[in-house]
C-alpha cells in the first residue's frame, strides 16, 4: 500500500501552484506584450522565422532611407537642370540679339557682358551642393568642386564622369547623380586627329610618317564623321620617294579602306606630298632611304574635341567683343555665328536628354518604392500571424488557470488545517 506523508502533500500542492504561477505570468505577459513567443525556447520554428523576417524588415527600412535621398537628389537635379534650361534659352535669346547686323561694336559689347554674367550664372548652377554639402555634378567625387574658373576666363571640369549608385532593393542600385562630365561637356568642336607612329629608319627617330593632318571647314569635318565614323582608328603606310610618295590606309582590323566606288584608298600623293580621303588632308613626310614600307606606318586616332558650354559662351562673347572693322573681321563673326548655334543645339539636346531621363529615373524609383511597401506589408503581416497572440484564447487560458490556482490554493488550505500536530494539541 502507498503511502503518502504529508510532506509529500504539501510539496506537490506547493510544486502546482508555482507551476499555475509560472504559467499565469506567461500568459500575462502574452496579453500585455499582444506576443505568442517571448523566448526562443516557446517554439523554436517560429522564432527562426521571425528572427529572418525582422531582419528583411530592417533591411527595408534602410532602403527606405536609401530611397528617399535618392528621390532628394533626383528631384535637385531635375530642378537645377530646369533652370539650366532657362538659362540655355536666355543664352540662345542673346546671341540671336548678338547676331543682328545693325548692331553697333558697343551694342555688341553690351551683349557680350550679360552673356559672360549668364556663364558666370550657369557655373553657379553646376556647382550646386545638396543637403549633405556634397557636390552632385562631380560624379563619384562628391567632395570635388566641378567647375573651376581658370584665370584666362574658362572653366576646367575637376570631377570625373562615375555616379554614386545607393541601393534601393536586395538586387538594385540606381544612379543618385549625372556627371557634370555627360551633362556639360556635351558640346562637340572641331576634330583632333592624334597621329602614332614614326620612321623606323629616320634619324630622329621620332620624325612621323604623316606630318600633319587637317580639316579644310566644317563640311569636310562633317563629311569624315558621316562616311569614317565606323572605321574606328586608321593605319597610313607611307613608302616611295620625295616627289612620289605611296601610300595606303587600313582599318582598326587591318582591311582596307574604301572608297565611295568600292576602290581601296591607294596610290600616290601629290608633289606637296598631300593626300586627301573622307575631308580629311593628310601631309605625308619623306621616308628614309632606303625606305622600309613596312615599318613606315602611322595610326590616327580622330575624336571630336569636347567642351563645356560655359567656355563655348565664353568663346562667343569674346567674338563679340571685336569690333567689325573690315569684311575679313565680319565674316569671322558670321562663322562664330553658325558656331555657336550649333554648339547650343548640342548642350540643348544634351539637357533635354537628361531632363527625360531624370523622369524615366524618378518614375521608377516610384515603382520600387511601391513594391518595397508591398513586400513589407507582406513581411508584417507574416510576422504578425506567427508571433501575434490569439488575445481571446490568451485571456480564457488565463481566467482557467487563474480558476485552476484558486482551487489549489483552497485545496492546500484545507489539506493544511489536517495535521496531526492540531490533533495532538487538541
């Protein structure tokens, strides 16, 4: 027969309503905190998964944050590029001033200083800083000052042509900024031809096979970029003697040029030792003799020089600044003309270009925004149906286990009020 001593009851009556108690303040805590798991321990599973989602949202909400200087910076840009606009079109309203023939030396002047005070305008626009004290035309050199002025009056690019990218997703990072590189050297002059190559007989060694490379005007420029454009860097081998140099000329892959009837670009260069393809004159130097052809060979490199329309503003005032005192002077100023308008064509294109951009930029850093939201909408609400409490069930689990430690605790009284050492006493 099992015994049980009354020791035995009083530790187990007392070892269940600690146990009500422990369960009582979990509960409550439940209820209080509206959390099911308040330790690991309650369901390991659970909190796993909500230790990854936690972590997604804090990520998120560093994108957030990501994204909102994102759209700061755009919209900064945006706005100083609209009132580059502005300005690019002030610019264009005094040069068609500047350009009207009964215009006076002084009339002409006058013009010249309000279009320096607009370049001076436009600096200030491209060296705009945003709320951080950083430089958003500089490119990856935030803390770089973009535009310079030199002391001859234009203005040098200090920055470089990068763009800081801020992460706005798990797998995406959008450009914060334009280089002032893409957006204001964007005017392209005359073409340079860079020439490589020597003599490898000639004493200096350093003399070049062709010695000098040239575009006549506009049209031939205009007529090398339309018909050499993809031909990418040239090879020009020079062989023969004074009076009747040859020559030939091969593409960036080594195959010959072509003519516009098919013919390759071949044969003797003229008693000045000129050759003329594409608008472009070359002047061919003598070889040595013996002449090595095959080791008489120059590359040209033909690029568009690029400006910024500061100094082609700069460069347009000074023109108006000369006074027109013979035909020679005026046709000067009619060229600078034409130039000058083709050049505001390009920085407008060019703005335009960006400005459009920008608005491709800011509409879908809107649509990120919006899937960024549906994603953390998503991840709160699975967060929510796995550590979230059942507040019903809580509370009734509670009052059954409150009802559950009362009856204990009036079992334990009773069961207290049974000892032998009361009976004995009385």
């Amino acid at each position: 027969m099992l015994r049980v001593t009354t020791q035995q009851q009083f530790a187990t009556s007392i070892d269940n309503m600690q146990k009500s108690n422990v369960k009582l303040d979990h509960l409550q805590q439940q209820i209080s905190t509206g959390k099911r798991i308040m330790q690991p321990s309650d369901d390991p599973v659970a909190a796993a998964q909500v230790l990854k989602l936690e972590r997604e949202l804090a990520q998120y909400d560093k994108f957030d944050i990501n994204i909102k200087a994102v759209d700061r910076r755009l919209t900064l840009q945006e706005s100083v590029m609209q009132s580059f606009r502005t300005s690019l079109n002030r610019v264009k309203e005094l040069t068609i001033q500047g350009s009207t023939g009964t215009l006076t030396d002084s009339d002409r002047a006058s013009i010249a200083v309000n279009l320096k005070e607009e370049a001076d305008f436009m600096a200030g626009l491209m060296n705009t800083k945003d709320s951080q004290g950083e430089y958003i035309f500089s490119g990856s050199k935030g803390n770089t000052k973009p535009y310079e002025k030199q002391p001859d009056g234009s203005y040098d690019y200090q920055g470089d042509d990068g763009q800081r990218k801020i992460q706005v997703s798990s797998d995406l990072f959008i450009p914060s900024n334009d280089s002032g590189q893409y957006l204001f050297e964007s005017v392209a002059t005359d073409l340079n031809t860079t020439v490589k190559g020597t003599f490898a007989s000639r004493n200096p060694v350093s003399t070049p096979v062709v010695s000098a490379v040239k575009f006549e005007n506009q049209a031939s420029q205009d007529k090398f970029t339309k018909e050499a454009g993809g031909l990418g860097d040239l090879s020009v081998t020079v062989g023969g003697v004074a009076g009747a140099l040859t020559y030939s000329v091969v593409d960036s892959k080594g195959s010959p040029v072509l003519d516009k009837n098919g013919a390759a670009i071949a044969g003797t260069a003229n008693a000045a030792g000129e050759v003329e393809f594409f608008g472009m004159k070359l002047t061919l130097a003598v070889p040595p003799t013996p002449a090595f052809a095959g080791s008489n060979v120059n590359k040209l490199h033909t690029a568009p020089v690029q400006k910024n329309i500061l100094d082609v503003v700069q460069d347009f005032a000074k023109a108006l600044e000369v006074p027109q005192t013979d035909q020679a002077k005026k046709d000067d100023f009619a060229k600078a003309t034409t130039k000058m308008f083709e050049n505001w064509d390009q920085a407008s294109e060019r703005n335009i270009e960006s400005v459009t951009q920008l608005g491709s930029r800011l509409s879908f850093m809107e649509k990120v925004k919006s899937n960024n939201l549906d994603f953390t909408l998503f991840a709160k609400t699975s967060l929510s149906s796995i550590q979230d409490v059942d507040m019903p069930e809580a509370i009734s689990k509670f009052k059954l286990e409150e009802i559950t430690l009362q009856a204990s605790q009036q079992i334990f009284g009773r069961l207290s009020a049974l000892s032998l050492f009361d009976h004995i006493q009385g």
